[in-house]
C-alpha cells in the first residue's frame, strides 16, 4: 500500500478503532477522536515532504477491465496528487483535525456516532482530491454525502432537517448530472484517467459534444460551489448544521466545486470553457454582488457568513473565467484562502455559541469589553475575509483581478465594487458585535481558554503566512497550472 | 548600514505583536517598550538616511509572488523623496510616542494603543520603502487598518465605532480606484517597478487616453486617503481617536500618503495635462471648501481636521500645476505645524476634558507652553512671515501663478485668507479672553508632552529653512536630483506674491483679532442673519446626509431587494425542485403496491420494450 492510500484510508482506521469503544467512555472517546484525527494530517505531512522531493506519488491497482469489441476499458483504483490537490488535501486534513477539536468542546450528543462519521467524511474527501480518475472521484464524492447527510441531520440547529434534505437533494441532483457526463466521458474516452481523458479531448471529440459536457461540469460543480441560483442549501447547512461541521462544509467541501471546475472543466474542456467565459463571468460576477449585497442586511451572523461565502465563490469563477495563468491561480489561492477564513469564522462562531448561545446580531453588542480575545479573533477573520494585505484573501482576490482585468475590463471594474461591498457588510457585522456597549442579556461570559485559542491561532498563522508569502503556495502550482491550461505541456 | 533599510519597518511591527501578546501582563511597562521601539526605528532611520545620502538610490528585493511568467517582487527602495518621508515619519512617531506617555497615562488599554501605533509607524515606513505600486498599495491599505483601529480605540463608544467604520468604507472606495488603476497599469508596463514605469511613460508606450484613464484612477485613491472632497467625511469622524493619533496620523503622516502617490506616480501626471488638471481643480476646490467649514465649528479637533483637509488640498494643487517640489515641501513643514497643533490641542483637551471652544477661554495663563506651542503654530499655518508655512504657501502660490492657473491662485489666496481666519479664531477663543470655567484645578501637561510641543514648535518655526528662495533651495535641489523626470527646478516667482501671500496672512489673523479679541460684532446677531449659511457650514455642506439619503439608503435598498428575490424566486423554484422529486418518490411508491398484477404488467412491458429494441437494432 502506497503513501496516498495509507492517507486515503487513514480515517477509516479510527472509524473502526471506534467500533470497539465503549460508548460510556465519553471523556476518552473525545481524546482518541483527536489523536486518531491526527494520523491524516501526519500523513498529508508525509506526502507534502515526498511531493517536494518530486518523488512519484502515483499508484494503481487494477480493478474491473471488460472488453466491447475491440476496446479494452478499464476501471482502475487510481490515485495520484498534483500541486493543486495538495494544497486542498493539506487543507482538508488541517481543517478536519481543528473542526475535531472544536467538536470535542462543543459536541454533547452520541459523540462516538458522530466522530464515526467525522472519519467517514475526512475519507470521502481525502478520496476526491487524491482520486486519479474521475470515476473513483466519483464514488469518493459520493462517500461524502452520507455522513454529511447524518451530521446535519442529527447534531445540527433548529432547522436541522430541512437542511439536511436540502443538502441531499441538491448535491443528489449534481452528482446525477456529474454521472452523466463521466459515463458519457467514459464512453468516449475509454477511460476515466485523467491524464487519458486531457489526452483524449485535445486531440478529437466535436466541438458540440465537448460543450454540452463542459456545461454539465458546470452545473454539477457549480451546485457544489455554489452558483446562483443554486445556492439556498448551502445557506441552511451553513446556520443550522453544527459550527464544527460547517468548518468542514465551508472550509473543505464547497472547495470540490472549483476544484471540478478548474480541474475537469477547464483541464479536459479549455475550447469549451472559453466559449462559455463570459456566460461564467457574468455568474461569478453576479455571485460576488448577490452574495455581498444580501450578506449586507441578514440579521444573523451565520447568515452573513454564508452570503459571505457565495460571494467569495463568485471571485472564484471570475478567476475561472478569465482561463488565464493568473486568474486559474488566483481561483486556487481564493480557494485554499476561503476555505482557512471560513474555517476560522466559524470556529469564532462555535465559540460565541457556547457563551451566548446566540448569532442574532440584533442581541449581540460591546462583546470586545468581556471577551477581547473572541473579539480580536472575529475582527482578525474579518480583516481576512475582506481581503486586506498581508493576508491571505488579498492575494487570491489580487490575482484574480489581474486575470479578469486583462480579459474583460469592463465586467472586472463592475466587480471591484465587490470589494467595497466586502468592507460594508463584515465591518457592519462584526463591529455590531464587538464593539459598541455591552450587553448584558446572555449574563457575564468568560473570554477564550488559552486551549480555546489554539485553532484561531493556527489558522490565522496559515491565513498570515499566505500573505506575507503567497509563493510558498503558488511554487507549488506553477506545474500544475501549466497542465490544466494546456501551457508547454 | 543601508542594507538593514528592511529592518526599518520590521522593528514597530515586533513591537505590535509583542505588546499585543502581553496586553495586560505589559501594562505598566507597555509605554517604555513601545517608546523604546520608536527610539530604535528613528535611530536605524536617521543612519539609513545619512547611508542613502552619500550612497544615493538603493534597491533590494526579493521574490514573493509568481504568476506563470509574471514576477512580483517585495523589497526596498531608497531615493531622496522617499528617504525625507522616512525621516519625517519615524521622527513624528518617535514623538507621539513620547507624548501619549502623558496623554494616554492610566488607560487599561495601553498595551493594546502602543500595539496599534507600532502597527500603523510599520505599515506607514513600509510604504514609504516600497519600490513597486503593488507593495505601496498593501501597505496602503496597511496604514488604513492601523488607523481604523485607533479610531475606533474607544470601541465601546458608538461614535466610535460609526467613525472607525466610516473611514475604512471611504478609504477603501478610493482604493479601490487605486487597485484599478495599478492592474491596468501592469497589462500596459509588463511591471509595477517604479522604475519600470518610469521607464515606460516617460517613453511614451502608453497611449495617452490610458495614461489619463489610469492616472485619475490612482488619483481616487489619494483623494480617499488624503481626505480630498468628494471622499472627505471620514477625516472630521476620525478625530473620534485619541488626540495623538489625530496628530500622527490624521494629520501629519497617513493622510499625506494621498499626496505622496501622487509624487511618486509623477511621471504619470506629468503625461497628461488632463489629469494634472484635475488634482489641481479637486486641490483647490477642498483647499476653499474645507476651510469655510473650519470657520463655524466649535470642537477643537473638527477646526484642525477640517484645516488639514485644506492643507492637503493645497499640496493636491501644488501637485497639480507642476509645483512637485513646493507640494512635498508643504507636505514636509505640515507636519510639523500640524502635529503641534494636534498635541497642542491635546494638551487642551488633556487639561479640561473638553474639546468645545465655547467652554474654553483665557487658558494661556495656565498652560503657558501650550499657548505658546499652539501660537507658534497658528502663524506656521497661516503663513506668518518667516515662519515654516510662510515659505512653502509662498512657494505653492508661485507655482500656481506660473502654471497660468489664475483662477486657482485667487482660490488659493483666498484659502489662505480663510486658513489664518479660522486658525486665530481658535487661538483667541481658546486661550485668550475670560475663561468660561473656573481654571483653579488646570494643570500644564507632564514634562514629556510639554518637551514634544516645544521641539515641533521649534520645527515649525525652522524648518521653512530649508528651501527658501534666500538662503537656498536646498531642499528642491535634492528632490530634483533624485527624480530626473522633474524638468525645471525652483520657479523664480515674482516678489509680489510674497507680499500677497503676507497681506492675505495678516489680514485673516487681524479680522480674527477684530472679531474674537476686540469683540467688535455681536456674534449672536450674525449668526441669526446669516442662520441658513451658518448652518450648512457647520453640517458640512449637508454632505454626510446626502450620502446618507443616497448611497447607504440605496445599498440597503438594493440588498433589501435581492432580500426578497431570495425569499421569493430562489425559494419558490427551490420548493419546485423539491416538488419534483417527491413526486417522483411519490409516484415511485405507488407502483410499489403489492398487487402482483401490478408487476406483472410493469414486467411484460419491460419485456415488449428490450424485444422491440432488439428486433430494430437487429441484434447487438
């Protein structure tokens, strides 16, 4: 077993390690919950350093072969990292372990159940990104809707169920679409590789064809990620699913759908996606304005969060759009940033649940006077997410701009009052919160535990080091960017 | 020693973290520490500038970001107009540091103040060694972060926290034109080096209409930052912050980073005249307007701040009739003049714990250093001969007569008028006359405040010395050897324009005396004939309201309406979807419902369906 398997099915270890532990034993089922989790991100630690070492990471085991004629296609278990998945593997594995624990300050109910199907989850989505072919992508993608499903349902806020169906429904309906277009790809190509499948596509395939699958991408990726107008599940799971769990959701998952787009969509379809630019553009561009402007007047601070997210997934798609080095690399970068900022956000969030047991911000105000260090935190987040230099969203927002700005001025400049709005709605929101005269109606709460500030504090030290140097990051991409855009290789 | 120039900005920044770390376990100790810090910066400073002095331009840089092909570069840069500005900055922060020892004694929060300053000396030292327009641009937005936090310093007051918002909103809008304006910069020059697009422009490979188009973009950023009309109601909020603050950066540093860009980007104005233009006409208009308002207010602090709104409108016009050399020297004797207003005001404020004029009066026999800082000021600003601003408002008048900008000159002369107006109103309503408050409890400030008044106010009364047209030009000389693209040096202005400069001064201080000092009108009866004027200048023209009706109504009113698109369309065609598959499930259970015969049908079905398919396609 290889490097990479042994990180795929890392978590599956603690899920079965869980099994045999009783479930009485609360205090020790959250220690080893944490302990376990940590056997992915050592893992993904190990990867990183073979990666850097440009050792071949690359593994196959033959799986299901069958011949139609006189083609041979197979089914293979394919596994393989570029720069691009790395950076969303470390990025899952850090996230997953804080989101871990956070859970274990914050989760009261069937703890060993829901570390079980934390597990299930971190293997599904250490899955997609390691997969090497679209097909086990699939059947990962697919892994990570169940617990998901189960994680909403049970551990989650008021609305839990309604949330919970939502979210099946819709990823059901884009894993439908996603289904098609791999089986049709399948078909075609004879194969799922990816490496075939760029192959395949660059050399034959008519142009009709190729546009009708780039469109299902779209779609099937753009529900994940989400675009407009399919994104009211993901604002439900953000308020009503478990903070711990939408530091994965947000941080993590919503980043498959940029990385299909990017990846698959812009990879195997580049004559497609450039027709379909400007229909992106003006969605992403579209998100970033919807999302900024109704993130601007909710009145409960997940929300603002979640309207915050849509709009930052509109700067991914106008990275997208622009099909240039800059604006894919500025896609990229806006993922990984989000996905820290977000993480972190709702790390805050879960924090501020447990003292005031409330996110209306009409009922939250002066929080910076009991509780200067939450309120530091939620203003450093929000520093964060509203771009500002020395952080990571500045660089992705920046590069991104940079490649809009090349192809479509007009629409870019329309977006930059995107960066404006960012400003309004985060400082509307946190300032609310913090800063102000105090309010006692939730009674005297105590400030972060020195315990407490350690995930805050790692994420933050991520979210800085991008900033200060993004090339830690982007070195990493360079070859991979080359590859998707079809440069040189 | 030059080659520590990185460490310049390094330093306030370790001093950030570790008072901030620390916060409450720091307490006592916190004010030493930072004021150490700043002691260390201005000493490395002064030994970089003197280094650069005799080396002359320095660059070192290292990468940071790559873009495929494309390589962003971070580094350091030093040139005569930068290093002055380096000077001029860790000097001035030195000093408040020193000051807020006395201003800010016994707050709770001291750590977390000399964290945010440190914060705000690094970001404003790191732009000032930026040697490329993005880096400039971070640190930008850097300087705007430390500000925002000192604004809303007092974060449990709501004005506080309304003003802390207001200034990072505005700002940012201009930024946001600056951001524009540098990524269209990139795709014309291949680089954001300084130099390169120097290189670029001056050669003429941009077309002109983009010169234009890209030099009035990065415009609206200064005119965001430097408080220019139309973007300047943050500045008057601002002064919500502690008085020291105001001084470092509302006054002396960080607002003048506007006029700074637009130094540094000259080569930009300098090709096109339409852009010029427009600097000079958005200078001059805020020059007059702002001070109008400063005439009619009553908060010590709003005078000053609308006064310096006026300055820096007057370097903008500086700027923008070629007067490169007689903006940067404004920029230069400002701050020092400013700063001391700023601390002297302070000291005021720090004294009665209160900053309304109309509860002041006859202070100078009280606080005799403060009256006599604040003097020494006043005449600075409004150009009393000899004094520091007599010879930069001189130079800038000149400038303007000389660019053929007639019209500009008599709103400039006309602002000057208007600046010692409102400048001596204050001095005589707040420290001569009779008090309004028993003064028996008034105290002078601690030694340490006083001894930063006194070293501004011997600034300010010198340092007009380095560039005057009698005793050399010392100053021009060396920002003209520095920037090759500045054609002519010093303009050889008519000596009438001295004495106009002179009259106008004179004449501002004397109504001034006339009005408040000898009480020869009855400012109740003017104030009730002249109620309608009276009242839109102290409202800021209205300005803030109709923003108010405007902008921030119309974005509520905007996102209000995609409120209900998301409430209505999104989930009306979200209960569809829904609807859909239920029906499905629904329509799926029913076939499910045991009666065999049901199956069997479904089953023969089927069964026609695969033997149609296969007859018609004849085999597999």
């Amino acid at each position: 077993m290889g490097l990479l398997s042994f990180l795929v099915f890392s978590p599956l270890i603690g899920f079965i390690v869980f099994c045999f532990i009783p479930k009485k034993e609360q205090t020790f089922i959250r220690n080893s919950a944490v302990v376990l989790h940590a056997l992915p991100l050592l893992a993904s630690g190990l990867v990183l350093f073979q990666f850097l070492d440009h050792a071949s990471l690359a593994e196959k085991i033959n799986w299901i072969t069958f011949e139609i004629g006189e083609k041979v296609l197979g089914l293979h278990f394919e596994l393989d990292v570029d720069g691009f998945s790395l950076v969303l593997i470390l990025l899952t594995t850090l996230i997953g372990f804080l989101a871990v624990i956070t859970s274990t300050w914050h989760i009261n109910k069937d703890n060993r159940l829901f570390y079980q199907l934390m597990f299930l989850l971190q293997m599904g989505i250490l899955g997609v990104f390691a997969a090497d072919n679209l097909f086990l992508f699939f059947i990962f993608f697919e892994i990570t809707l169940v617990p998901m499903f189960f994680l909403i349902s049970k551990w989650g806020g008021t609305d839990r169920e309604e949330a919970a169906f939502r979210y099946v429904i819709y990823n059901g309906l884009g894993s439908m679409i996603l289904l098609i277009g791999i089986a049709a790809i399948f078909v075609l190509a004879g194969s799922t590789n990816y490496a075939e499948v760029q192959h395949y596509f660059a050399e034959n395939g008519n142009p009709t064809l190729q546009l009708g699958l780039a469109f299902a991408f779209l779609l099937a990726f753009g529900i994940k990620l989400p675009i407009f107008p399919f994104h009211s599940w993901m604002v439900k799971v953000h308020v009503h699913a478990p903070p711990a769990v939408v530091m994965i959701h947000a941080g993590v998952l919503l980043k498959i759908g940029a990385y299909g787009l990017i990846k698959f969509g812009v990879g195997f379809f580049p004559d497609a996606f450039d027709s379909l630019a400007i229909l992106i553009a003006v969605l992403g561009l579209f998100n970033l304005l919807y999302g900024a402007y109704l993130a601007f007047v909710q009145e409960d601070l997940r929300s603002v969060f979640a309207y915050s997210s849509i709009s930052h997934m509109g700067i991914v798609l106008l990275g997208v759009s622009a099909l240039n080095t800059a604006g894919i690399q500025g896609a990229i970068f806006q993922s990984v940033s989000h996905g820290l900022i977000a993480a972190m956000l709702f790390f805050l969030v879960g924090s501020l649940l447990a003292r005031t047991n409330t996110t209306l911000l009409k009922k939250l105000s002066g929080l910076a006077r009991l509780t200067p260090l939450l309120a530091g935190f939620f203003l450093a987040a929000a520093l964060a997410n509203l771009g500002l230099p020395g952080m990571s969203g500045f660089v992705s927002e920046f590069t991104v701009f940079l490649g809009i700005f090349k192809e479509m001025p007009i629409l870019a400049a329309i977006g930059t009052l995107g960066i404006i709005m960012t400003v309004v709605y985060m400082l509307r929101a946190i300032l609310n919160m913090t800063y102000g005269t105090y309010k006692s109606t939730y009674g005297e709460v105590q400030d972060l535990k020195a315990s407490e500030v350690v995930p805050a504090v790692v994420l933050l030290i991520c979210i800085i080091g991008i900033g200060v140097y993004p090339n830690a990051i982007g070195h990493m991409l360079q070859l991979t960017i080359e590859t998707i855009l079809g440069i040189g290789g | 020693m030059i080659y520590l120039a990185w460490l310049i900005p390094v330093v306030p920044f370790v001093s950030f973290l570790c008072l901030l770390w620390m916060r409450k376990a720091a307490r006592s100790l916190a004010s030493w520490f930072a004021v150490a810090a700043s002691a260390i910066t201005f000493g490395l400073t002064l030994a970089v500038f003197f280094a650069s002095f005799q080396q002359g331009t320095f660059t070192q840089e290292w990468s940071w970001l790559t873009i495929g092909s494309i390589d962003i570069t971070f580094g350091v840069l030093l040139n005569p107009l930068n290093s002055l500005m380096l000077l001029l900055v860790s000097f001035i922060s030195f000093l408040i540091h020193v000051y807020s020892m006395g201003y800010m004694k016994g707050d709770s929060r001291i750590s977390v103040y000399y964290g945010y300053l440190g914060l705000f000396t690094s970001a404003m030292l790191g732009l000032v060694l930026s040697p490329n327009l993005l880096q400039f641009y971070m640190f930008w937005e850097l300087v705007g972060l430390g500000s925002f936090l000192l604004i809303g310093f007092y974060f449990y007051k709501n004005s506080a926290k309304q003003a802390a918002k207001k200034a990072f909103i505005m700002t940012r809008i201009g930024d946001v034109g600056l951001l524009i304006g540098l990524i269209l910069l990139f795709w014309q020059t291949n680089s954001l080096r300084f130099t390169d697009i120097y290189t670029s422009i001056t050669a003429g490979q941009v077309e002109a209409g983009m010169v234009t188009l890209i030099a009035i973009l990065i415009f609206i950023g200064a005119i965001g930052k430097s408080g220019q009309f139309p973007l300047h109601t943050w500045l008057p909020d601002a002064m919500e912050g502690p008085t020291p603050v105001s001084a470092l950066i509302h006054a002396a540093t960080m607002v003048a980073a506007g006029v700074y860009l637009v130094a540094v980007m000259y080569p930009l104005y300098m090709a096109s005249a339409i852009a010029l233009t427009v600097v000079a006409c958005v200078g001059a208009f805020t020059a007059i307007y702002a001070a109008t308002i400063g005439l009619v207010q009553n908060d010590i602090k709003q005078v000053l701040a609308y006064s310096t709104i006026s300055q820096l409108g007057y370097m903008m016009l500086a700027m923008g009739v070629l007067g490169y050399t007689a903006g940067v020297f404004h920029l230069f004797t400002h701050a020092f003049f400013k700063a001391l207003l700023f601390l002297a005001a302070g000291s005021v404020i720090h004294a009665l714990h209160t900053q309304n004029i109309k509860e002041m009066g006859g202070l100078n026999k009280k606080l005799k250093v403060t009256s006599f800082s604040f003097l020494v000021g006043a005449l600075a600003i409004s150009g009393f001969p000899l004094l520091s601003g007599f010879f930069s408002k001189e130079e800038i008048l000149a400038a303007v007569w000389a660019d053929g900008q007639y019209v500009l000159f008599f709103v400039a002369l006309g602002a000057a008028f208007l600046t010692s107006l409102y400048m001596f109103r204050l001095y005589f309503l707040v420290f001569r006359g009779e008090p309004k408050k028993s003064l028996d409890h008034i105290q002078e400030a601690p030694i340490g405040m006083k001894a930063t008044m006194v070293v501004l106010a011997i600034f300010a009364l010198g340092i007009g010395y380095v560039n005057t047209p009698w005793f050399g030009t010392f100053l021009g000389d060396w920002l003209t050897e520095g920037a090759s693209f500045l054609t002519g040096g010093h303009h050889s202005s008519p000596v009438w324009i001295m004495l106009a400069a002179t009259i106008v001064s004179l004449g501002g201080i004397a109504l001034a005396y006339y009005i408040y000092e000898g009480k020869k009108v009855d400012q109740g009866n003017w104030k009730q004939s002249f109620s309608g004027t009276y009242r839109m200048l102290s409202r800021n023209y209205y300005i803030d309201e109709f923003y108010e009706l405007t902008f921030v109504k119309g974005t509520r009113g905007l996102g209000m309406a995609f409120h209900y698109i998301e409430m209505y369309v999104v989930s009306g065609m979200m209960d569809m979807i829904q609807g859909f598959f239920f029906s499905i499930g629904k329509t799926g259970s029913k076939t499910q419902n045991g009666q065999t015969q049901t199956y069997g049908a479904v089953a023969f079905l089927g069964l026609v369906l695969f033997m149609a398919f296969y007859i018609w396609k004849g085999g597999y």
